[in-house]
C-alpha cells in the first residue's frame, strides 16, 4: 500500500507539472506572471514550513500534514516557474527548432530567467523529505499515508529539478543562451 501511493504520488504531480507547462496558453501567462507568482506561492511555502516547525512541539501530526501542505505549494510554485522558462524557451527556440535546442534554451531559462523555479522545487522537496521523514517513525495509519504521499512529492521535486537541467554538467551553451538573452 505504501509502495503504491509512492509511486502514485509521484506520477500524478509529475503528470500535472507536465500538464501545466506542456499548455500553449499557460506557458503564455507564465512567462508573464510565472516568476510573480512563483514567489508569493514560494513564499506561502515558506511560511508553512515555519508554522509546521512550530507546531511539531504543539502536536506532531499537525507539522507533518502543514509540511505535506508546503510541499505541495512548494511544487506548484515550481510548476509555475518551469512554465514561463519554457515560454521563454519556446520563444527563443522558434517553431522548428530540434528537441536538444528547445530543452537547452529552457534550462538556460530556467537558470537565469526563472531562478524561482529551481528554488521551490528545492524547497518543496525538503518540505516532503522532512514530513515524510517525521511521519516514517509513527505507527498512526493516516500518518504513514502521508509518509508515503510526502515520499513521492520528494521524488517528484527531485524529477522537476532533473527536468529543469540541475544535475546535467554544462545544460546549456552559449547559442542557446544567446537566444533566450535577445528574446528575453
């Protein structure tokens, strides 16, 4: 059971952060607004985190399901944010461009224009590692269901910052830079 909502976590924030960026018009509105409200959501996040610290002195199960919560704002934070690099990519890459070239003008994107991507990913992933940390030593049923839902958060986070080019050495190159610069 806790294997498959795992899994199940991960796929459907994954599929809903790729549903997000992959829309036309998202993208448009995003590469727009994205970095604005990537921050008022990062922050949200931020607050949440500090709330659930609070309260784990207060009662316990309420810090993991805040922490799960942050999380989550967390990562729709970073979906906002990977939706306006892409914008921008796209933008830059031109329609017929190859897929190496788009995903090298998003990770540039996502690295100098749309930073608040990559930090609230981080931010949710340590938000899903800490609640599903706490919850993994708890023998309560409900909070073990949001152990492993906050396992699978923290793979999806670590899946967006693979996507938005964190752990590719040299993500990007100077063409693609170059471009992203004078469309930006």
């Amino acid at each position: 059971m806790a294997s498959a909502a795992t899994v199940g976590t991960w796929a459907v924030l994954t599929a809903v952060g790729y549903a997000a960026v992959a829309g036309d018009d998202r993208r448009e509105w995003a590469r727009e607004h994205g970095a604005r409200a990537a921050l008022w959501l990062g922050a949200l996040a931020s607050v949440l985190v500090a709330v659930a610290a609070g309260s784990f002195s207060v009662y316990e199960q309420a810090g993991v399901y805040v922490l799960a919560v942050a999380g989550v704002v967390g990562y729709g934070a970073g979906v906002t944010a990977a939706a306006g690099a892409a914008g921008l990519a796209d933008a830059a890459a031109g329609d017929r461009a190859t897929l190496a070239r788009r995903l090298r003008a998003f990770w540039y994107a996502s690295a100098a224009y749309f930073r608040e991507a990559r930090a609230a990913f981080v931010l949710a992933f340590v938000a899903f590692a800490l609640a599903a940390v706490v919850a993994g030593v708890s023998v309560d049923p409900v909070l073990r269901a949001v152990g492993s839902f906050s396992v699978g958060g923290a793979f999806a986070s670590l899946t967006a910052l693979a996507a938005t080019g964190v752990f590719v050495p040299g993500s990007y190159d100077e063409e693609a830079a170059e471009r992203v610069r004078a469309t930006h």
